[in-house]
C-alpha cells in the first residue's frame, strides 16, 4: 500500500491547515471539503482547475490528488491562443472555479464544478480514496513556452511526495511551522511547494493573495516562520525594510526567508540583511524537476548560489561536448544536468521533445552554472540567452548583471549577447536608472571592466524605463533581444 501524499488528512485535527485572507481550514475541514470534492473528481480521467489565488484552488487540486486524478492548473490570466492548445493537449473532463469566476469561451463546453468551501468543509467526513501507485500522474503544468507552443509537464506523485521531503530535510520544515506567501497558485513555486508543501507535512499555510511587505511582516510578527517569494518581491521588501524600522523589526522574526523562480541580485541579498539580520536563502528549480539544490537552513547563504543538490537528486555539469565538467573551481561554466526521483515523466502527447530532453538517463535542463568545490552551484543563466560567447570567452550574463546592480544608479539591469562580426557576440546591458538618477554608460562598462575583466564588460548600454517580465518575475530576454 502506498504511503498517503497528505498524511495529515487522513487523520486530521482542528489545528488550521490553510488561511486565504478572513477564510481558514482546519485539518477536520480540509479533510472534509477535498474528500467531498474527490468523490466528485473520481470518475474523470483529468481536471482542469482555475487557478486564482483562493481557499478554491487549494481545495480543487487537493480534492482531485486525493481522487488520483491528475490536475492541469490553469493560469487565469492565460491568452485565448494559449488557453485553447492547453485545453485541446490535455482534454479535461471538467473544470473546477468559484461560483463568481467567470471563464472564458474556450471552457464553455467543460463541465463546471463550483467549489464552495464554506458548504464543503461543512460536509460530514468520509474515508478517503485508495492512494494511487508513486508512478501516478499528479499535476500536468504547462510550461511558459517561450520557444513555441506550451508543454504539459506531466509530474508523478512520487515527485510531489520525495521532493518536497527532501527540500523539508533542507530547511528543517516541519508540522510546527507557518508558511507566508503571495505567490500565483498555477505553477510549481506557489502551488506544489507553498501549497502542497505545507499540507504534506502537516504545518499550516497564510496565503496573502497579493503580495506586499506589509501583509507579510503582519504574519511573521504572528504565529508565520517561513516565507517564500520571487526576486521582484524582495526587491521591494529590501527598499520598504530599509526605509521602516517597525517593518524591519517583523521581517527578522522570520525562521526562514526562501526566493526562487529567478536569482536574486547580490544587492537585494545585502540590502535585506542589513535592515533585517535576516540572510535569504536560494533554492534551484524547474517544472520539470522540482527543487533540484537548496541552500540548508543550517548551511552557508552565499549570495548568488543557490547551494548544493537536495536529497535524491544528482547534478552534473557539461560542455557543449556533452563530456562531464569535473573542475569545482567556480568559474568552470557547464550547462545543468539532473537525474533523480524529482524528474517528471514525460511531455503530453510529445514523445518527441521527452527523448530530445534527456542525455543517457539525465535531464538536460538548459541552464548553465559554475560548480564550487563544496558542491555549492551559481547559476549563471539559460544556456539559450545568459551563455554569451564573446571573443573566445564564454561569458555568464548574471555575474555582470550582479556588479551592474551595486550602482547606485542602477534599478534593473538585464544582459543579453547580439551578433557581431568580430566577437562573434557582443554583450548588451539594459539598464532601468534608480528614479530621478541618470547612470552614464562609460562609467557603467568601467565598472563591468575593473570589477570583473575586461573582455566581460558591455560593448552597448540601453536605457529602459522598465524590463519585461513574466508573472514570475523573470525577465524575457527574448524580448529585449528582439528591440
């Protein structure tokens, strides 16, 4: 018999297990409300789920797991183009959304599940589904498909379950503590480790809705111990800590801050621990693998890695060659490949890109890092658009991007390579000025040149009056390569 993916609802307790704004669970009603929802999810084959930031989601993709049947969060926000290929890729049976959601045309002919959570956890508690075998599809997430139409990652239950152990292992996660945050509920961040996280493990979760310092220093100042957010949001809490000492004081009660999606410039680290004491830790993933490395809660915050492998997991560099980096000097560059029980099964309906995705057994991620003799891994960028070959060299576009932002005049910056004659490529700085400052372009290379080496620095410096980003906060570079 399989172990249980939520243990804590199988026997569950009046301690709150979920809190959207005024609205909370206990474990008792949680258990409830997803038992009364899988019974409903139970004769599909698939389920669509609108993914707000609600008490509705958690409650829809809870149900349907504990059913055994796979869910395909949907991105509230997603284009009509986009929506219809997710919808004719994974063919859900039906699509669970709140009483006041309102769909667009492409779901009309889905069989809608309005999930009401206060009817639902009053519903009398029942024994619960058989658990599915660890090979089980749990989640199909779509990827954000910047080189063509989305993929549906398909991740198994044993992925869910062993990895967020593994990363519980990492940061001493347990029953007893609170989790805060902000982030969307339609991918692996917000969904799989700030929902599912702390429901696996028995603790309980504070979801903000949206996310701001304020709200989530009120949490922390309570009964909260963790939180997880993306760079744009500890950008903005690094600006109000400094600028409000009661803030300040709040954040520094927390146990744990995590950022991930994206790295978080060595800047944000610094600002943030001056005001707060507080040193954020990073953690490396993607949809396809889930956490792959994680720096410790008992572990060295170096800024601008993001420590070494979690649990389970294996992490190897390679050349374009495809032969194994063996130097830990830090500097090596090599692109990032994973083997493990944290990797998806496969792309929906492409076995195609499934097989062009791996190299004898190892995920072939697409990212690029440098590996230190600790086992600690920076990320220097997608090998797609951060590896910028200039002159012979190759060069990672985070580490000028980290000495760009200790200017003071600097807000945002994002570097990019474009063809050149010479070079081969040439490295492009875009640059988002602080407000009201007026950064000049010579003194910005000369900084690139003399803190790190000459061949690294800028060859052009673009103004910008913001950078395009996803809703993660990652910045696509595509764009910028196309202005």
């Amino acid at each position: 018999m399989s172990t249980p993916l939520f243990p804590a609802l199988v026997e569950p307790t009046d301690r709150e297990a979920v809190r959207f704004g005024d609205l909370a669970l206990s474990y008792r009603q949680l258990a409830a409300a997803a038992g009364a929802l899988a019974r409903t999810a139970a004769p599909a084959s698939r389920v669509a789920v609108w993914a707000t930031n609600s008490m509705h989601t958690c409650l829809a993709v809870t149900g349907a797991l504990l059913a055994g049947v796979p869910v395909i969060p949907i991105n509230p926000k997603s284009g009509e183009r986009e929506l219809g290929h997710i919808l004719g890729d994974s063919r859900p049976d039906l699509v669970f959304a709140a009483a006041d959601d309102v769909l667009p045309p492409a779901m009309a002919a889905l069989p809608r599940i309005e999930v009401d959570p206060v009817a639902l956890a009053a519903e009398p508690l029942g024994d619960l589904p058989a658990e599915p075998g660890p090979e089980a599809p749990a989640l199909i997430v779509y990827t954000s498909g910047t080189t063509g139409p989305p993929k549906g990652v398909v991740l198994p239950r044993r992925a869910l379950a062993g990895n967020l152990d593994a990363i519980a292992d990492a940061w001493a996660w347990t029953s007893a503590d609170t989790l805060v945050h902000g982030l969307p509920l339609f991918h692996v961040h917000g969904l799989i480790l700030g929902i599912l996280g702390p429901l696996r493990l028995g603790g309980s979760v504070r979801h903000l809705g949206r996310f701001s310092t304020e709200a989530a220093a009120r949490e922390l100042a309570g009964e909260a111990t963790m939180m997880f957010g993306v760079p744009t949001m500890y950008h903005r809490l690094a600006a109000d800590v400094e600028a409000d000492p009661e803030l300040a004081a709040a954040i520094a009660k927390a146990r744990l801050l995590v950022s991930g999606s994206a790295a978080l410039p060595v800047s944000d680290h610094q600002r943030i621990t001056a005001a707060t004491g507080i040193q954020v830790a990073e953690r490396y993933g993607m949809t396809e693998t889930l956490m792959n490395c994680a720096v410790r809660a008992d572990g060295e915050r170096r800024p601008g890695t993001v420590g070494a492998p979690v649990n389970g997991v294996e992490v190897r560099l390679v050349d374009e060659q495809g032969t194994v980096v063996t130097t830990s000097d830090d500097d090596t560059v090599g692109e990032v490949e994973v083997r493990g029980p944290n990797l998806f099964l496969e792309y929906l309906n492409r076995p195609d890109a499934t097989a062009a995705a791996f190299r004898d057994g190892w995920f072939r991620t697409g990212d690029v890092a440098t590996r230190a003799a600790d086992g600690y891994i920076r990320l220097v960028g997608r090998k797609a658009t951060d590896l910028i070959k200039s002159g012979g060299y190759k060069i990672g576009a985070g580490e000028i991007e980290n000495v760009l932002l200790e200017h003071p005049d600097v807000a945002e910056v994002a570097i990019t390579g474009e063809p050149d004659p010479d070079l081969g490529e040439r490295i492009v700085a875009w640059i988002v000025p602080v407000p009201g400052r007026d950064p000049q372009p010579e003194e910005l290379v000369n900084l690139v040149a003399t803190q790190l080496a000459p061949h690294k620095r800028p060859r052009r410096v673009q103004f910008l009056d913001r950078l395009p980003r996803n809703e993660m906060g990652k910045i696509m570079k595509r764009s910028l390569a196309g202005d």
